[in-house]
C-alpha cells in the first residue's frame, strides 16, 4: 500500500471532529492542576503542618510515575468497585457504561497538579525574601502579601513554564488512547480501522497536535511579553 | 520627653550564637537615634526584631500604649506594631511588580485602607518630596539605586509611622549615589519624624543624631549624645571602633 495524502486528509477531518476532547482533557488538566498544585506548592513554601510532609514525601514519587500509568491506576481503581457494584444495582451499571473521559479528566488533572505544583514551587522560591519582608514592613498580612506581591511576581516567573507544561499535557493527553477515549488521536485511528491507513492518520494527528503546540507556544510569548516591561 | 518607642532586654540566638545579649533602648518623640557598632555586632537584628521580622527570644517592646513580650506576641500584636513603624532596607526591597506610586500606595491602600484616590495624592506628593515626582509611573528596575532607596523613604513616610527604622540605607549604593539619600533622610529628619538609623556614614551620624548608641557583641556599650559618643567616648571599644573608622581624622567637626 503507497502513501495517500487523500487519506491524511480524511484522517484530518476524523481527528478534528474529536478535537475539543483533546482541548478539553488538557485545559481542564491545566487550570484543576493549578486549582490543585498552587495551595500545595504554599503548604510546602509556608511548611503547613502535616500538608507539607505529605506533600514532601508524596510529590517526588507522584512525579517519578508516567502518566499513562495514572490513566491505567485511575481506569482500574474506578471501573473495578463499579464492576462490582453494578451486580446489585442498575445505577452502577450506567455509571460503568459512561463516557471515560471524566477517567481521562482525573487522570491528566491529578497528573498536572503534581507537575505544576513543582513550577509553582520554584516560581515562589523565585521571589526573593527582601520582598514579603518589605510586605510585612508597611503592614500587610501574609495572605495580602501573597496576594499583592509575591504571586503576581511568582505567576511572571512561572508563565512560560506554564505553558511548557500545557504543551506537554496537550500532548500527554494522547495517551487516554489506551482507555479507548476518542480524542485526536483516537479519531484519527477510528477512520484508519476502516482503511486500513494507519500512516496518513498518524500523520494527521501528529498535525494536528503540532498546531495546538505551535499554538500554546506563540500564547505563551504574547503572555510573557504581557508580564514583562517591569 | 516621651518614648515612641521603648526595647527591654531583647535576647536573639542563632542556633548557639547569641546576638543579641539583652539589648535596651529608649526613642524619644522627634528623635534621631543612630546605632554604630562593627560588623556583626547585631544591629540588622536588633531592627529586624523590632518589626518582628526576627522572632526575638526574650524582651519586651513598648511602642504607645502598646506592650508586648516578644516571645509571646500574638499575630495582632505584631500586625499592630508593624503597621505604626516602617522600615527602610539596606536592599531597597521595592515591590519588583509596583511602580514607584503603586509602591508607596500598597500599605495605605491594603494595609491602612486609605481610599485609593487620597493615596495616589500622598504618594505623589511624598515621591515629589524626595524628588521622584517624574518617576511615579516608573517600575524599580528602571530606577537607579539612589532612585530606588528614595523610593523606599517615600514610602516608609507615607504610611507616617512613628517610628522609621534605617539599616545601613546607604551602603549599597555607588558613592556617588550615597548623597541624593542622605540629603533625603535630612529632610525627614527635619520634618520631626522619629527615626532609628543604623549606618556607617561617621559625618552624616554626627549631623543628624540626637542620641548615638554604639553596640558591640550584641550588647549595648555605650549611649549617649553625638558629642559625647565621638569626641569623649568613656569605653575602650568604643575609642577602639571610632579610630578604626578615622573619624577624628578624617573630619574636622
Ligand atoms: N538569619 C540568620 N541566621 C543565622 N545567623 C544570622 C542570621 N542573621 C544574622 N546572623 C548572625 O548574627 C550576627 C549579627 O548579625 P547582624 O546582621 O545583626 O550584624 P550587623 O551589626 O547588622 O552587621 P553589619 O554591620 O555587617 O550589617 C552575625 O554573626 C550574623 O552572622
Ligand atoms: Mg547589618
């Protein structure tokens, strides 16, 4: 079989029809991971009982994990007790049967906040300690400091980490393949199963994911220069 | 006269190094102390223990009607003795992500609750007054250090504490810079604020001191007016610290 570009163009069109669950999976991931991953990163910062040891203890081994055994721990750990459960009652059932992309949802999320809790971590080692103490100087509390001055400077050392994290979860979130989630990747290997075209739709998605990428990447410019000039 | 502000037996360890031994001092409304003493003598500490930016291990302060042990401060207490001084830091310490205005607005607006209209007025008048009325909308890092330390006097004098605490305000600074904020500190001097400045700047002590304190070894070794102090200081250490510095050589007061 000679490559066809007719078929990366079908291949294309299938992965773009599942488009926004790739966006979804890696926004949604983004933003709970920095729901999630900025208060852990100030229970480390600040050594909030218990908080901070847990999180001391449990970070480097959650980040020492790949992801696509997050979506393989989170799939088994969720669908098993339903399994069980389904045999009693018909919600369990229903539930088994859902979409599951809310597995996926959990899995990259849980995933990014233990990577974004890392860069928010070294963007608040990034504010010098002359600054809450120039806070405290002139009266402010610990949480008006962080909310004035120390975040605002923590989140312009963390953007383009941040999106350097985004385009890895943009692209990380392929891996929800395995739990058989239609997402770009996943589309465009639904149109090959009936080619048999496996090249072109590889070839499709891969452009695809590099346009999301190439996109983040330029987002990321534009917001750096946006925190920049100070 | 009354204290503003009063420090009983202030103790302070590192670890096993004590550097603060017990360390008293009595500010006067409208006065100008000074502390001298050789490097590591513990005169960043003693400051930085007075704004409770050191827990001090042992000591009480007095600052209005306000007494507190340090040891047992509560969040409210240090809250409140922050808010009625400010500080002036050898590095500056501008808020890298304020402008020159927005700077000396944070702690009336956050802190103090000033309407934003009234602080922008003040702080526009106080950044004139150091002579960085041009400068307001200028972020730190477009400022010279002379620039970023008047900055940090404005601020320190908009929030009118009763107190200012100086450390070493002038010894980061290029020496060609180092005039433009004494000259400040002058005027602020002369507007009656009470300040507390530790420095090495022999000539400029003597200038605007009221009372001069010299620390060593975390302890205080002597006190006393300016005179007293530089010309006929009565403890070894102190005779021994004012030659090493060349005062009595260099000028000619
Ligand atoms: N955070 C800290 N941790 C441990 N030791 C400290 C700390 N801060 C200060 N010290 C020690 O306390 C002693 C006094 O320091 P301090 O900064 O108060 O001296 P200083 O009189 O201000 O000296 P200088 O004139 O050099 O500024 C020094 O021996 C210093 O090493
Ligand atoms: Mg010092």
């Amino acid at each position: 079989m000679t490559f066809d570009s007719v078929y990366v163009w079908v291949s294309l069109k299938a992965a773009l029809r599942c488009l926004h669950v790739t966006l979804l999976l890696s926004i949604v991931s983004l933003v709970l991971g920095m729901v999630l991953g900025t208060p852990l990163a100030l229970c480390r910062k600040f050594r909030v009982r218990f908080a901070a040891q847990a999180a001391d203890v449990l970070i480097p081994v959650l980040k020492g994990i790949p992801l696509v055994l997050y979506v393989l721990i989170l799939n088994f750990a969720i669908l098993k007790p339903l399994d069980a459960l389904a045999e009693s009652c018909a919600w369990a059932d229903k539930l088994r049967l859902m979409d599951k992309i809310y597995i996926g949802l959990a899995a990259l999320s849980a995933y990014s906040a233990v990577i974004v809790s890392e860069t928010m971590r070294s963007a608040l080692n990034s504010v010098p300690e002359g600054q809450y103490e120039a806070c405290f100087s002139v009266g402010l509390t610990r949480g008006q400091a962080l909310r004035r001055v120390i975040m605002p400077q923590a989140l312009a050392f963390a953007v383009p980490v941040l999106c350097n994290n985004f385009i890895g979860l943009i692209k990380g979130s392929s891996i929800v393949y395995v739990i058989e989630i239609l997402d770009v990747l996943g589309g465009a290997m639904a149109s090959a199963q009936v080619s048999y075209r496996f090249l072109e739709a590889y070839i499709a998605a891969a452009l695809v994911y590099w346009v999301l990428c190439a996109g983040a990447g330029r987002g990321s410019k534009i917001l750096e220069k946006r925190f920049a000039g100070r | 006269m009354k204290s503003v502000i009063q420090i009983k037996g202030v103790r302070k360890s590192f670890g096993k190094n004590e550097v603060l031994k017990g360390v008293s001092l009595d500010v006067k409304t409208g006065e100008v102390v000074v502390i001298l003493g050789p490097s590591g003598s513990g005169k960043t500490t003693l400051l930085r223990c007075v704004n409770f930016l050191e827990n001090a291990d042992d000591g009480e302060l007095t600052i209005g009607e306000l007494s507190v042990r340090f040891r047992y401060a509560g969040k409210k207490d240090i809250l409140t003795v922050r808010r009625r001084t400010a500080m002036v830091f050898q590095n500056y310490n501008l808020f890298s992500n304020k402008t020159a205005a927005e700077n000396v607005m944070e702690g009336l607006v956050t802190a103090r609750k000033v309407p934003a209209a009234e602080a922008r007025e003040r702080a526009e008048r106080e950044l004139a007054k150091v002579g960085l009325g041009g400068k307001r909308d200028a972020y730190p890092s477009q400022l010279s250090g002379g620039q970023q330390q008047r900055v940090a006097i404005a601020r320190a004098v908009a929030l009118n504490p009763e107190v200012i605490l100086f450390d070493e305000p002038t010894s980061a600074l290029d020496p060609e810079l180092v005039g433009e904020v004494l000259a400040v500190m002058r005027a602020v001097a002369r507007e009656g604020i009470t300040m507390v400045v530790v420095t090495h700047e022999m000539s400029f002590a003597h200038d605007i001191a009221n009372h001069v304190v010299f620390m060593d070894d975390g302890l205080v070794v002597e006190e006393g007016a300016p005179k007293e102090i530089f010309f006929h200081p009565k403890e070894e250490r102190t005779k021994q610290f004012l030659d090493r510095i060349q005062l009595k050589y260099d000028y000619s007061i």
